[in-house]
C-alpha cells in the first residue's frame, strides 16, 4: 500500500459522504488558520504524512512546517500551521492528529531503545506486528525514530518460523521447499529461518541456502555461544522477550540485530491538537 492509498482509504472512512457538521455549520467560502500544538515531550514523526493529508483533501490549503521528523518536541512547541478553507481544516484535523500521535509515540520509544544500544554493532528492527492498513505509517516512524524495518510483508522476504518449519516437516524440509519455489518462480528472495535451540542452529549451519537466522527466545548467555557458533557465517536476528531491561544485555553477545514487535504494538501515542487561531 502506498501512503496515497492509505490516505485515500482513511478518508474514505471518517468522512464518508462529507463531513456533515462543518458542511451545515461554517460558510463554503471562510478562510481560516490553525497550528499544531504539542501537549507531550518526545520524538515527533508524521509531519509528511501530514502534509500530504492536508494536499489530498484540499491542494489549496497553504501548510508552514517549523520542525520536522525525527527533531524532538516540546510541550508548546508549534510544529506547523495550516491556512485555507476551514470547512477542508476540519475535514483533515483528526487524519492528521490520529497519524502524528501514534507516529510520534512510535519514533519516541523507538529512539529510546535505539539509545540503548550505543557502542555495539546490534541495530533494531520492526516487525509486521503493525494496526492493519497503517503499517506504511508505523514503520515509517520506526525509521524516524533511528530503528530499521524489516520485511514490509509476507511478499519481500522467505522467513521460516516455527509453524511453517512444523507444518513442513522440519528445517531442511522448509529450507528445501523454499529454495525449490524461488527457482520455479524465478524470484530472489532472502531467506530466513527462526531456530530455538543449538541443535536447529547446526542444522540451518548444515543445510546452507539461508540468509539469516532468527535466534527466538534464547538467553543472552545462550545467544552469545550462539553467535560464537555461528562466527558470520549467517546474518543473526535475536527477539523474544526483550525489553528495555535487557537489551543492553542481548546486543551485547554480537548478534547484527535485534526484532522488537513492542515497537509498533504496545506504545501510546503523544498528545496533540489542532487549534484554530
């Protein structure tokens, strides 16, 4: 989905067949200006998403940014302004905030965690652990906020988890079958295997073909003789159970990265509002 798309299907669900309250209530034709205001400290992301909900709903309208992503915010600081028709201000007020809030509160704990790895080589990853048809925008923040994406969808990338490796009949199975269909169908897709225990590391060691391997739910301890095992010789990927408690921990046995599905599922997003002035 393009950011175009989700604009056009959000619209499309809050306003319907208009927004019927400022059709009746404010004159076609009065001008009017409104800024946005930050009521929380953080990390702010959705500023582009802003503006092109603002142009989608009415080109006309004239916005003035004055921060832009990834800078970080203030209670009273004034992170753009809007003027044109007020009828088409109303129209795009709640897409803007809905978008900016949950955004910001992305990129701020995301900017958090990415802090806390400072001095290793681990970096951060997403997951498609996204709110259905507003992943472009979650991820977006997630790069805003210093982390990195992974796959966007099932569609970019061959990643072999526990149900698929069980469904298959084992490791080499899927790995097997995986390989067979890229050359069937002509694609080039890496391929990445979650394992869960020394045995499945030597076998995904074994089969070749992988491109990465997805170390779920092993302790630090554990995953650091992991990553001694695997010396390089396969991209390694640690998630399951980490937090900001422990991250530090996880990064710190050599692993290249580290998948949080929090950053995009258990976040609130900043307070902000639209005010007409």
């Amino acid at each position: 989905m393009t950011l175009h798309e989700f604009i056009q299907l959000a619209l499309a669900e809050d306003v319907g067949d208009g927004d019927h309250t400022s059709l009746s209530t404010i004159p076609a034709d009065a001008q009017k200006r409104a800024r946005l205001l930050v009521k929380q400290d953080g990390i702010l992301a959705g500023v582009e998403v802003a503006q092109a909900v603002f142009h989608e709903v009415d080109p006309d309208l004239q916005v003035h940014v004055n921060i832009e992503d990834g800078q970080a915010i203030h209670y009273g600081d004034i992170v753009l302004t809007v003027d044109g028709r007020a009828q088409s201000i109303l129209k795009a007020e709640r897409l803007v905030l809905n978008c900016m809030q949950r955004m910001s509160g992305i990129a701020t704990h995301t900017r958090t965690m990415v802090s806390l790895l400072e001095g290793t080589k681990t970096r951060l990853l997403d997951t498609r652990k996204t709110t259905p048809n507003f992943r472009i925008c979650e991820k977006m923040a997630v790069k805003i906020g210093g982390a990195y994406n992974h796959r966007i969808g099932l569609y970019d990338m061959i990643l072999i988890k526990d149900n698929h490796i069980d469904y298959a009949g084992g490791i080499t199975a899927a790995v097997t079958k995986a390989v067979q269909y890229l050359e069937t169908t002509g694609r080039s897709l890496p391929i990445e295997v979650e394992v869960r225990n020394r045995k499945e590391v030597e076998e995904v060691l074994t089969i070749g073909h992988v491109n990465r391997m997805l170390l779920d739910n092993f302790e630090p301890a554990e995953l650091k003789k992991m990553v001694e095992l695997i010396n390089g010789r396969i991209i390694t990927e640690a998630s399951g159970g980490i937090d900001e408690k422990n991250l530090r921990a996880y990064a710190e046995t050599g692993v290249d990265y580290i998948s949080s599905g929090a950053l995009t599922h258990q976040v609130r997003s900043l307070d902000m509002s639209l005010k007409a002035y």
